[in-house]
C-alpha cells in the first residue's frame, strides 16, 4: 500500500496538472471538479491515524479471538485423546465461565468503538469520491490522466476495505465465542454443576469441535494464521510422508531445524504439513505452535506478529516492546514449531530465515513451498519432495472420497476422471466430493467427465506454455515419449537409458554427479511441472510414467518433426515432417498404417528407400511381442539390410524388449555409436562375437534371455555402464585380461559367479558399482574373496547375492554397517554369521531373506532401521516358534511378506507398531494359530492375502462369523487363496 504521505504529495502534483488544464484550457465546469475532489481526498489523508486504526482494530480483534481458541483447545478431540477436564468440579466450571466474562466486555467494546470510528474516517465520503472517480475514468485525454489518481485512490480504499473486514471479522469472532459459553451454560443447567460426568465433557467437546474449527477457519482466512480448514480427509498417499516429517520435527538432531515440503500447486503440500501439525505427537513435544500463511508480498513484521500472538501467551504480549524482539526473546527459550505455508520467494525465505532463531532450544521450523529454488543450498536441512500420486493411489483416494462403493459400471469412468486429474489430489478430491453428492448414473458421471473436458482447455493452454518454454533437454525428454502408444507405461528406467543413450544431459555431466542421476532429475523436474504424470511408484519413487494425456493428444505432434531430419545441401541437419525427412527416432508397433511397416514387415528393401529414411536414425524400438520365429527374422533381416546399405551409422538407441529371439546380425559390431543395447526378456540364446566392437556402449541388458556366456572382447567396453544378465542361466563371466577393467561400471546384475571366476585381481576391481547382484556357487573359503570386494563398494546402493547347492548353499557376509548408501539387501542362503542382521545399514528401505535359518527372532533389530518401508521373510528365514513386532517398531514399513515360516506358532502385534503398514500376505505357516490381535489396530492397511494355509486359520477369518474376523473387518481388500489348488476366499476377496 502506498504510504500516506508519500499519495499527499502524489495528489498535490496531479491536482497542481488539472489546475493548470482548467485555466488554460477553460474547461472550469470538468476540471474544476476534478481539482474540488482532489482536496478532499487530501483533506481526508491529512488525519494521521488513518493508517495506525485499522491495524490496531484487527490485533485487537485477533488477540481475543485466539484467547477464545486457547480456551476451547483443552476440549477439543482433535489434540488430545482425552479432555483436559475427565471430571469437571463446580470450581473448573466457574473458572472456565469466568475466563469468558472479560473477553466478551472486550468485543462489545470493540465493536462499539468500531461505529464511531467510521464515521471519524468519513468511510463514506471516501466511497463517494472513489464514485465520482469512476465516472472521470471513462473519459477522453486529458482527462484519461486521471487514472493514475484512480490507483492511488484504489490503494485508499484498500485500506477502507481491510478495516471493513477486520469489523466484520470481530462481529464473527464474538458470536463464535457467545456459542460456546452458551454450550456450557446449557450443560451445566440441564446436568447440574456437582453432577457433570466425563461423558458429559465428552459430548461437549463434540459439540464444541465445530464451532472451534469456525474459529480457526476465521482466524486463517481473515489473517493467515494458523492451517486452513477444509483439508480432512484420507491418508491416501500419505501416511509414510507424516511419519517421516514427524520423525525430523521431533529428533534431537540440531541439523534438522527446518524440515521443507516442495512441490507444485494442489499437490497437497498444505495438507501434509496440517496432517503432520495438527499430529498429537507432535504437539506433545513442543511447548509452542504457530502457523502462518505467506503468500505473495512478504510483510516480515507481520509475518512475526501471527507468529508472536500464536505462541506468546496474552499476558505476556509488552505492547511497549517491538513485536520482533519479544518473538526472539519468547522462541529461543522454549521448544516451538513454526510453519510457514506456501513461501514464494528465495528472498522471502532469506530474509524470515534470518528473523527466527533456527534449531535454537530444540525449535523446529516447516516450510511449504512450490518454488526448488528455496532448496538450492548447502544447509543440512531435511527437505522432502512431494510427488503426485499414482493412477492406482489417485484411484483409492477418489475412492476413499466418494464415501461409497463405486458400482462395478462406473469404475472405467471413474479411473478416467481420476487420470484427468494427474494424480493432484486436490483435484481429485475436489471431483470425488462433487460426485459424492450426485445420482450415481452413468449420465451424471459422463457429464463430469465433460466439464473436466472444458476445464482441461485452460490447462492444456498453461502445459502447452510450460512445454514451448522448454530448454532443449527438457523437450527431448518429452519426445521420447512419442514412441510410445498412448496407454503404454513407460518404465522410468527406459526413459533414463534412452536420455543418457542419445546425450540429451550432456551438457550437464560437468558435475561430479553421474549422467542417470541428472537424467532423473530431469524427469522429475518434467513431473512437477504436471507434463509428465506417474503411473506406478515403488517405495514412493517412481517406476513408469507417461506424458499427459492433453500434450500427447495435441502437442506431441511436434515431436515428429523433431523425430526427422533431411539433409540439406550442406550436409547440416534442419526439422520436416516425417514425409519428407530422414526419421531419427523410430518405433516398430506393427501397424500396417506406419510408414516403416513394409520396411520391416514387408517387401520394401530397396536401398534408396532404406538410405533416404534410417541413414541419420538415431534411435529404434519395437514393440512385436508376437511369438515365434517371425519377429526375431523380420527385425533380423531388417537391420542385415540397412547396415549393409550404409544405414544405422548414427544409431544410438536398440531397444528389441519382448521380440522372441531376434536375430541379431554378426555386422552389429559396425553401429560403433550405439550406446544402449537392450535386449531384456528376448529369450536370446546368444550374442554376436562383434558385440566386443561396439566400444560406445553403456548399457547392454540381458535380463531374461538364455545367454549363459560372454565373449572375451566383452572386456574391451570401456564406456560400459550397466550390465544386466539373466542370473537364472548362469552366465558366466571370462577372465578379465590384466590390463583391461571396466572402470565405469555401475551396475552389474545377474552374474553368475564360481571357482574359475577370479575375484581378487579380476572383479574386486570394479570399485565404483551401485547395483551388484550375483549368484555363486564358492565353498565358504572361496567366498572370502567376494566378501572382501562387496566390503570396498563404498556407493554400493542395492546388494543381492544368491548362494547355490555348496555346503548347505551358506553365505558367510560381514556386516555391512559400514556401507552407508546400501538402500536394498536380498540374501538367498543360510547367513554362517545370523549377527550381521544386527548391523544392516539404517539406510536401507528393502529386505529379503531367503533360506536364512535364523534361530532368533529377527523383529528386534529389523523393526529399529528407521527407512523401513519392505520386508519379505522368505522360506526357511526364520526357524523360531514366536515373532514380536513392538511397539513403536518399524515406523515406515508399508509391505510385509511371511513366506513358509514353517516352525512360526505364534505371531505378536504390539499396539504402535507397523502404523502405516498397507500390505501384508502370510503364506504357508502352517503352524502358525491365528491372526495377530494387533491387527486390528493397522487402520491404513488396504491388502490382506492369506495364501496356503490350513483351514482352521481360514476358517478363523470367515466374514462376520469368525473368531478373528473383528481383527481384520477394517481391511478393504482380503484374498484367500490356495495356489495349488481351487481357489477359496471371503465374500469381500479381490484378484483372485
């Protein structure tokens, strides 16, 4: 707002300009009413408590407004478990009326006060001048001048507008604080002072809940202060996010002063942070709470006042003092959490960040933010990014929403809403409560279908801007998407390899990150930005995506221009369509409608044709998963071809995913630029010798193929960095020549490792893997080596190791404690050492135990790894009789997998423990009695499969009837199953 001295000269130079335009120009009867209206405006503008008023109006009124909320906090179910009053006596109930007598004096006069002050301000004869305003600033020039004058009279009445509100806003206060002491009069007459019984405050703190969420609603939309209301709701999504933030907020870590929740608009920032602090642990371990909305246009000294008549009790508000030394004074002497929702700026975070004493007395401090720029420093603070949800979560939370059971004929619809919403889940909540109040037709919901239609216009103008702005890497990414068809997931990893494959992060690779992580990132940053949506996710982390079904259906046809080239005379490469230009990326979907079907599939194999389409093509994948031999030879012959008519030379990506057996021909050797080579679930029986040529390669997958050898000049790879093979066939390894290792290898998944595979001086130099999954078949001597090596794999993130029919197929592992990023372990084989299970890395988020032959009871030290979110305990893992998971135990655990524990008898769920576990299957425990008691306290449990097991432990969870039913009644979806035979289950039973 413009400054009131600073509009008085404003309107003196303006009114001087008008003056003059009257004389000279004789225009007296206009002008000189101009320059009459601009006297009174100055006339109005010379009382110099016209700025301070309003202000001390709204702190007035917002101080006794939140007394009124600190007086219904000790009542409200929402806090506290229990009422702070379990048996109210007469002399509390006194004390709690008195507490309200001087409040209510306080409003009265306040409002009092207000009607007078009205009419000191001339409120009216301001809103008559801003009239006669609007009738000049029609008007032709000069006189079109004026409405310059018209801003700085809009900013006038800006201030009359917000001193209005400020009335308005006590008016509502006082009834809100008339409704409650009306509740608790009401309770003591109908009950009697001496005769109030807990039930009785019960049922006042549910009448009053409602009434304090008004209040704090009132308090955050006429303020910022404190959470916005409206954001209840189901935890879809979000259960491992609370535990996580609450986790940093209340750990005695100084480096988590400030914890951080990023992500884009209505992707349910603000309602994770509101889950998080309205949580009664959190509560619990503060001794203060503030919440304030910053929004646009950062007013630092209003920002501290929310903050200071949120946690500085009244009595000790020093009206004489600087509101910003009391704040600092209060905060580092007491234990306090202060969010700031909805931070815009990196400035603004600069300039709050050095007003709040951060990390002091234990003070913790949580931003919401939409901007990463906020993010890029090197402070240790703890930042989480906030990802949209998935089909299938959007999809339960829509469902969670609606309130009801979706009919079976409306499900196709409702996923179809619901992938409209790109998994925003605002967005989807906003629909689902629509629907929830409509007829439940098909009509109603085709019609909803139709209005998101004509919503998404506006969207698909801001995606189409966001994807024009794009740097060049950026739009690359979103034309990889091109080949593939519209319902196809697409696997994140593909979209990396294709990223790195064809150097489209290049030119970000001067940093000491790898060349995967930045092309992730930029995938990710793509998602944030809603061009991209996520499919499925695992452990949160996104596993296939596809691009938004608005930029596919109308943007995307850009990339076909970007996906050909024609050579102009000079040999430079310019954009066309694919009818004219040499195509540079190309997808096989065996439609006969593509141009490059006959090519392929047909007889067309003239060289001209091969030449003026595929010579500059710099990517090819097909998608024929016919089976037989036909697809293997047509891709076979296709690429025979073209590299004999001098095509490929440039070809970078071979992506033959699912073609049976092509028939790679022994000229491959000749694509010397080609970088992926992927060749996963092709059942190949063998690779071509000139493999060893193609010296650029980065990543060669072999994933479920036949191959159970290597060439020699597998070695000669030097760019090499991922190398998957098919474990199951044993694939072994040659000897690696002495001077010759392959230094770049990250990942190297399915080897089949035994006694004429040379570990030390041979593998153990492939220092700097991230991914290492081995099978092996080493007596216990023998393994020394590969301990060793797996000891020195200081990035090593995911471990897998497979011991095969030597000496009871044991495994002799170290711990590995000291191997910090390990995130996934799966073992195969009796541990010689149990206690390395003591000593697994907190870093690690996955476990698999197979064949372990653990004697005691591995829950005690497993259930402390606080990352926790999968654990499977395969057969023969355990071995005892009786399984405790404890309280507090395994925070973050979302999967949980019992697989023929065949000595398991007794299995113990402590209440606290497994809190947000989603998904649990018991399989083949036979002995095992009955359904844990402690179930029936995992409310966000959505999947219960029961499989194999006897029928007296199925019989125990029969719907309604049997004895353990009420454990699991709560649980949406329950399979029961036998795999070996007819298949049985409850009435409520899914994917059968």
């Amino acid at each position: 707002m413009m400054k009131t001295e600073e509009a008085k000269e404003y309107i003196k130079q303006i009114r001087e300009e008008y003056n003059y335009y009257q004389i000279h120009y004789n225009a007296k009867k206009t002008y000189g009413r101009i320059v009459r209206i601009l006297d009174r405006v100055l006339a109005i503008l010379e009382q110099p408590e016209l700025m301070e008023a309003a202000e001390t109006f709204a702190t007035e009124a917002l101080e006794l407004t939140r007394v009124v909320d600190s007086l219904c906090y000790p009542f409200s179910n929402k806090r506290t478990e229990k009422p702070f009053f379990p048996r109210a006596s007469p002399s509390a109930v006194d004390d709690f009326i008195i507490s309200f007598n001087p409040i209510e004096t306080r409003f009265e006069k306040l409002i009092a006060n207000r009607a007078a002050t009205l009419e000191q301000w001339h409120i009216q004869e301001l809103l008559d001048v801003f009239s006669m305003v609007d009738q000049f600033d029609s008007g032709k020039n000069p006189a079109q001048r004026f409405r310059i004058l018209s801003q700085v009279l809009a900013n006038i009445l800006e201030l009359r507008e917000e001193v209005g509100a400020a009335e308005t806003f006590a008016i509502q206060a006082f009834e809100l604080t008339r409704k409650v002491v009306d509740l608790w009069h009401k309770l003591c007459l109908e009950t009697g002072r001496d005769f109030i019984s807990p039930s009785d405050v019960r049922g006042f703190c549910i009448r009053i809940e409602p009434i304090e969420d008004q209040i704090k609603d009132l308090i955050c939309r006429e303020t910022g202060i404190g959470p916005p209301m409206g954001h209840d709701g189901p935890l879809v999504g979000l259960e491992e996010d609370v535990q996580l933030l609450t986790a940093q907020l209340v750990t005695d870590n100084a480096d988590r002063g400030v914890v951080s929740i990023v992500g884009r608009q209505s992707i349910g920032k603000t309602t994770l942070a509101q889950k998080v602090y309205d949580s009664a642990v959190v509560h619990k371990h503060f001794d203060c709470h503030a919440w304030v909305s910053v929004h646009q246009d950062l007013d630092i000294r209003s920002v501290q006042l929310k903050i200071a008549v949120q946690v500085i009790p009244f009595k000790k508000l020093d009206k004489t003092r600087p509101v910003e030394e009391l704040l600092a004074e209060f905060l580092v002497r007491n234990k306090y959490l202060i969010v700031l929702d909805d931070i815009q700026t990196p400035e603004d975070w600069t300039i709050l960040e050095q007003r709040l004493p951060v990390g002091s007395s234990g003070g913790r401090i949580m931003i919401t933010t939409c901007n990463r720029k906020l993010l890029v420093h090197d402070d240790p603070y703890f930042v989480l990014e906030k990802q949209a949800l998935s089909d299938e979560e959007g999809w339960e939370l829509f469902n969670a929403r609606v309130g009801s059971s979706i009919p079976t004929e409306l499900e196709d619809i409702g996923r179809e809403i619901v992938m409209k919403c790109t998994g925003l889940p605002l967005i989807i909540c906003e629909w689902a409560d629509k629907l929830s109040k409509r007829e439940a037709t098909k009509e109603q919901w085709y019609f909803a279908v139709e209005e998101i239609n004509q919503d998404q216009k506006l969207l698909y103008r801001t995606l189409k801007d966001a994807a024009d702005k794009l740097d060049p890497n950026s739009k690359k990414c979103l034309f990889c998407f091109d080949l593939f068809r519209q319902d196809y997931e697409v696997p994140v990893r593909r979209v990396i390899a294709y990223l790195v494959a064809e150097e489209s992060v290049q030119e970000k690779t001067d940093t000491i990150e790898p060349p995967e992580r930045v092309a992730k990132e930029l995938l990710m940053k793509l998602v944030e930005q809603n061009l991209i949506t996520v499919a499925n996710k695992k452990l949160g982390k996104a596993k296939t995506c596809r691009i938004h079904h608005l930029l596919r259906d109308n943007w995307l046809s850009k990339a076909k221009e970007a996906n050909s080239s024609p050579v102009n005379s000079k040999g430079a490469a310019s954009k066309s369509s694919c009818s004219t230009g040499m195509v540079l990326r190309l997808a096989d979907h065996l439609d006969n409608e593509d141009e490059c079907f006959p090519h392929i599939h047909g007889n067309n194999t003239k060289s001209s044709s091969l030449k003026k389409n595929y010579r500059e093509l710099h990517s090819f994948i097909s998608f024929d998963s016919r089976e037989g031999p036909l697809p293997g030879e047509e891709i076979g012959n296709f690429f025979h071809k073209c590299i004999a008519v001098g095509c490929f030379k440039k070809l970078r990506v071979v992506d033959l995913e699912g073609v049976f057996r092509p028939k790679l021909p022994e000229s491959i050797g000749k694509l010397t630029q080609l970088r992926y080579l992927g060749l996963r679930w092709t059942y190949l029986q063998a690779l071509p010798s000139s493999v060893g040529k193609l010296l650029n390669i980065q990543t060669l997958d072999l994933k479920r193929t036949y191959i159970s050898s290597l060439p020699a000049s597998l070695w000669k790879l030097q760019q090499l960095r991922h190398l998957y093979l098919s474990e199951f066939f044993r694939c072994r390894f040659v000897p690696p020549p002495k001077n010759c290792m392959l230094m770049d290898l990250q990942t190297l998944w399915g080897a089949y490792v035994n006694e004429e595979t040379p570990i030390k001086d041979g593998l153990d130099r492939l220092t700097n893997l991230r991914k290492l999954g081995l099978a092996f078949r080493l007596t216990l001597s023998e393994q020394k080596s590969l301990v060793d090596w797996i000891a020195k794999l200081n990035d090593l993130e995911s471990l897998r190791l497979r011991s095969l029919d030597v000496e009871h197929s044991d495994i002799c592992l170290e711990p590995l404690s000291d191997i910090k990023k390990l995130s996934s372990i799966y073992l195969v084989g009796k541990l010689v050492n149990p206690d390395i299970v003591h000593h697994f890395p907190e870093s690690l988020t996955e476990i698999t135990l197979s064949l372990s032959g653990l004697r005691g009871d591995p829950m005690p030290n497993l259930e402390k790894l606080p990352d926790l979110r999968i654990l499977r305990l395969h057969a023969g893992s355990y071995c005892g009789r009786k399984m405790v998971c404890s309280s507090r135990g395994f925070p973050l655990l979302r999967i949980l997998k019992l697989w023929k524990l065949e000595e398991l008898e007794e299995w113990t769920v402590e209440e606290g423990a497994l809190t947000i576990l989603k998904e649990v299957e018991i399989r083949s425990c036979n002995k095992l009695e009955m359904i844990p008691d402690g179930l029936k306290h995992l409310l966000h449990c959505r999947e219960l499969i029961i499989t194999n097991m006897p029928d007296e432990f199925k019989a125990r969870i029969t719907e309604s009837q049997g004895k353990d039913w009420h454990k699991i009644a709560h649980v949406p979806s329950i399979i029961v199953r036998d795999l070996y035979c007819k298949t049985t289950g409850l009435a409520r039973v899914s994917g059968m």
